[in-house]
C-alpha cells in the first residue's frame, strides 16, 4: 500500500524539521552583541558567526613640548628686568665730617659681582630715617671723586631729616673696575649703572640698620643719572616708593647716542663696536627702543616728580616733555615743573625752589 507509506513519510520529515536550530545570521562587523537570555540549557552551538574585533585605543597627539623663551638682547631693558639683584653688605666706613646736623661716611655695598662706594649723610639722632639714594650725573670717571656730583642735594635732604646714600657706581672711585671697564660701560649704553643704583637700594633694605627707615625710600637722579633713576623704576616696580628727575637725559635713547656719541671722537672706538653689534639707531630703531627707558613706561607704579630748565642747553627741555607725555600715556602718577631761564645746573632762586619742592615731594611720599 504506497499512499500511508508516503504520507508517513512526508509527516516524519516535517516533524524532524521543526525540531532542527537555524543558523543565527552574522552583523555588522563592528557590533558587538549583547548577552542573550536563556530558560533552558543552551543547545549544540552552530557555525561560529564572525568574532567582534578588539577595540583598538585611538592614538594620542605628541604632547607637545614648551616653546622655548628666546633670551632678551643682553643690552636691553628685557635684560634687566629678567636679571637677578644681590645688593648686599652696606658697610659704613670712616667719618668724613660732622655738618653740625648730620654726619658724612664712606659707605661700600655689594652687587652683580662689584663693589660699589659712595657716601652716606646720617641726619643726627635715633631715627629711623627715610632713606634717598642718589644717582648722579656724568663726570669723567678718571676725575671723579667719591660723592661728587649732587652735593647740595645730599646738604639739603640730609638737613630736612633723611638719609642720603650717594652712589658712585662701578668704575668710580672707590668702587671696582668691571671687566669691560669705563669703555664697556658705555658700549653697554650705560645700563650697568642701573644694576649699581638698584643693589643700592637692595643693601640698603637688607642692612639691618636701626637708625635707617628701609620701608621708605626714593631715588633721586640728574642729568645721565635721571636716565638711571628712570630706567631702574621700569626695571623695579615697587622697590621704592617715589622718584624725582632733574635735567635728565632722553628717554629715548637714540637721542643720547645722536648727543653724545655720535660726533664725539673720543667714542669712536665704542661707535664702531657699536654700529658693528647693535646697528646705529637709523639701521636698528628695534634695538634702540628696546634699550630705552621708554619703551617700558607701562611698568613704573611708583609717583614720579619732574623737573628741568627752559634754557637747559646739555639737556633739552623738549625731551623732559616727551617723557612727561610718555608717562602720562602709560598711566603714570607724574608731576613736572619747567623753570624759564634756567640752565642744565639750577643756579640760585632756581636750584632753592626745586630743591624744596623735592624735598616737600619725598616727605609727602617716605614719610
């Protein structure tokens, strides 16, 4: 009988293939599957589908190393803010003469390797007493003497009750001789003179002397020794607490160099050296400006007092109003005070009424 031999086994096949697992589809090739939940015990496994590849960590950027910081010009203002002082060892020397209400010394600090001379006006009694440091104007080192150059300043600050230190700066006097002597100072347009007046100030505040008030000082400055002062206030914000300036050179110094080195023959060893390193000021005006109190105005916190001739012929009165400007403009606290008639030296009724307004000035700002 064929008929129920056939549909038996038609049956039987349909049955053997419900009871058969299918072959689970592959995914993607990035997808990892999730687990899958069970009630009964896992059946024979299939084919293998395609196994999810490890994930691989993207790779990191280089880190990238600090840019290095390019050194500032050696002769610039950069240089010297970036420098470090070690003004240090204010010693008091020998009297030099009893004025009645103060007394004269020798004094020596130390600094940048130097010992610097000078004198110091101690008014008489206990103190302490605010201290001014002077930086005086230009006399050829070979005649210079220990204290020269400001000494009606020093009598009339000391007699109004403040001690004076007059420094003398490396290469005069008592001081020592650095390695480029008085030439290399100049080569270095005089900025070593700025290291000198500010370890000036460093020995002062670390001496330890009772009868000096260290927490109020000023520097007072002429002539070169008003360019000094200025640039030592760009350099050292906050290390005094008020300057004064009279009859001081530019700013600018392109226009020191133009006045003073450029016709001068007695500088044409220097000015070869110079044009050959530096470039002069019309084929360099970026290393000019670097080198010049100017161009670091912005720094100064500290109230500055101005003060010049009209008929002032070593020192023009029109750059003491390009710098008053320039101070205005970088938000300086200045005050400034032209005299008509007067000269580079401030001789009679001149020099009386700057002097007490100097003088008025530091006891409104050290006292």
């Amino acid at each position: 009988m064929k008929r129920p031999s056939i549909a038996l086994a038609v049956l039987l096949a349909v049955l053997a293939g419900c009871s058969a697992q299918p072959d689970a589809p592959a995914g993607p090739a990035d997808e990892v599957p999730g687990p899958v939940a069970t009630s009964a015990p896992a059946a024979t496994p299939g084919p293998t589908s395609s196994p999810s590849p490890t994930a691989v960590p993207k790779k990191q950027p280089a880190e990238k190393k600090p840019a290095q910081k390019k050194k500032p010009h050696p002769v610039s203002m950069q240089a010297l803010v970036e420098k470090r002082y070690d003004g240090r060892d204010l010693r008091r020397g020998r009297l030099l003469r009893d004025q009645g209400s103060y007394k004269r010394y020798a004094v020596t600090f130390r600094g940048d390797g130097e010992k610097i001379s000078g004198i110091m006006n101690l008014p008489d009694g206990k103190g302490p007493f605010p201290v001014v440091v002077l930086n005086h104007g230009y006399i050829d080192p070979d005649t210079y003497w220990s204290g020269q150059g400001m000494p009606r300043e020093q009598d009339v600050l000391a007699r109004r009750g403040f001690a004076v230190l007059h420094v003398d700066y490396r290469n005069h006097a008592g001081s020592s001789d650095d390695d480029g002597g008085v030439d290399g100072t100049d080569y270095a347009l005089r900025l070593p003179y700025v290291v000198d007046t500010i370890n000036a100030v460093k020995a002062v505040k670390a001496s330890g002397w009772d009868v000096l008030d260290t927490d109020h000082v000023g520097w007072f400055g002429r002539s070169m020794g008003g360019g000094v002062t200025l640039r030592a206030l760009a350099v050292a914000p906050g290390l005094v607490d008020a300057a004064a300036v009279w009859a001081s050179v530019s700013s600018d110094e392109a226009d020191n160099w133009e006045r003073w080195y450029a016709d001068n023959p007695e500088r044409r060893g220097t000015n070869r050296r110079i044009a050959k390193t530096y470039g002069l000021p019309d084929d360099a005006p970026a290393f000019w400006r670097a080198a010049s109190a100017r161009s670091s105005f912005d720094r100064i916190t500290e109230p500055v007092l101005v003060q010049h001739g009209a008929a002032d012929r070593t020192c023009p009165v029109r750059w003491a109003r390009k710098t008053v400007d320039a101070l205005e403009d970088a938000d300086v606290d200045v005050r400034s005070d032209v005299y008509p008639g007067a000269d580079h030296t401030f001789e009679g009724r001149t020099f009386d009424r700057a002097m007490d307004r100097t003088a008025d000035f530091f006891e409104d700002q050290l006292r």
